[in-house]
C-alpha cells in the first residue's frame, strides 16, 4: 500500500464520488492510498483497518471453501465499499480483498474515527446497508442448486454494476464452472437475446433484460 499525499486531488474525489454524504461527522481526516496489481488488501487474520472507499480500478472480493476453491462474492470495477464488515465486527474479517489492477481508495482510519462512527447515524445507516449488500452478494452467488445460467443473470443483473461479464476467465473465478460450460451458456443466453456480445469474451445483459429482471 502506498499512501499518496495530494489535497487537492483528494478534495476533488471527495466531491466527485459524494464521499462526505454518507457522513454526519465533520472535520474526518481521510488520505488517498494506492494498492498495486494483486496486492491483498485484506484477508482472514489480516483485517482492514481503514475504511476503504475504491475510485479507480477494480478488486476481488471471495471466500474460499473448506476445500480450497474460491467462493466469489463480488468482482467489479469502481464504487466499492470495504471495511463495514471490520468496522461492525473487530478484527474478524470473512473475506479475502485483493486488487485486480492498480486501485485507489480514500481511506479513513477505524480506530481513530471509531467514536465518531458509532455515533454518526448517516454512517450507520450507510455501513447497514453496505453490509446487507454482501450477504445478499454471497446469497445469490453461493447457492448451490442454482444453474450456471441463473447464476450469470443474477450475477450481471443485480451484482455488477456495468451488467458486463467482461472476460471468459473472470466468469470462470466467478461461477466456479469449466470454459466450456460457460461459452455454451452464454451463446445460449444470446440466442435467446438475453446477452449481447461487445467484444472477444464480453458479454453484456441487453436492454431488456436490464428493465424487466432475470425471468
């Protein structure tokens, strides 16, 4: 983690991504930190101690398995929250958060803020919902009787913001299947014009699909 020292730049974020709307506090001392390319963010024994708010680049947010396989909870680009799980329940993270690309975040430090927090209605009002956020990620992601092809729907409906699969490999950590079981998956989705195709292994939910839900 690298920390990146430039107010200005910060106070742009700030404003842009709406950061200070989630907070009641003032006078909150934030910093811009900055993880490279598969840099673990946090793991289980090794828990966050910042909040985290994600502005550019992409992580990976997954469990693993009394097995050993990984069990993805959320895999996207931008706009995520991490650090409600650490700030509710001390030092006891669930998930490992690593970095996809080069990521930076504005972070807030917990334990300085911790006080504040636990008092700030408008943040505990946002750390609920980012929370119930992840167990309805894991919910939907992990159940095991769901077909592949419902799991690529409501994946790329109600969990990726952009309704994008953006590779072949990433759906492969995503669902947990074989190549082959996901290519003929989604060349059927964009027979039945579920999907459309942007480009080599990019796939993206159509207009419709969007609107009207998964059925």
């Amino acid at each position: 983690m690298e920390h990146i020292v430039n107010s200005e730049l910060l106070g742009q974020i700030l404003e842009r991504e709406r950061i200070l709307d989630h907070f009641s506090t003032e006078n909150l001392l934030f910093e811009l930190v900055k993880y490279g390319r598969h840099e673990l963010l946090c793991a289980p024994g090794r828990p966050l101690h910042d909040l985290l708010f994600v502005v550019k680049g992409g992580v990976w947010v997954y469990g693993l398995r009394e097995d050993g396989s990984t069990l993805s909870v959320s895999r996207g680009v931008g706009k995520t929250t991490l650090g409600t799980m650490e700030f509710t329940c001390r030092d006891l993270p669930v998930f490992y958060v690593q970095a996809m690309e080069e990521v930076l975040c504005v972070a807030l430090s917990l334990e300085e803020n911790r006080a504040a927090l636990e008092n700030d209605p408008v943040f505990l009002r946002f750390a609920l919902s980012c929370l119930a956020q992840i167990i309805v990620n894991f919910t939907l992601i992990g159940h095991a009787e769901q077909s592949i092809e419902e799991k690529v729907l409501i994946f790329l409906h109600t969990i990726q913001p952009d309704h994008t699969l953006h590779s072949i490999n990433e759906g492969l950590l995503q669902f947990h299947c074989s190549r082959r079981q996901l290519q003929r998956v989604v060349k059927k989705l964009c027979e039945e014009e579920k999907l459309e195709k942007l480009g080599k292994g990019k796939y993206r939910l159509t207009e419709d699909i969007i609107k009207t839900g998964c059925q």
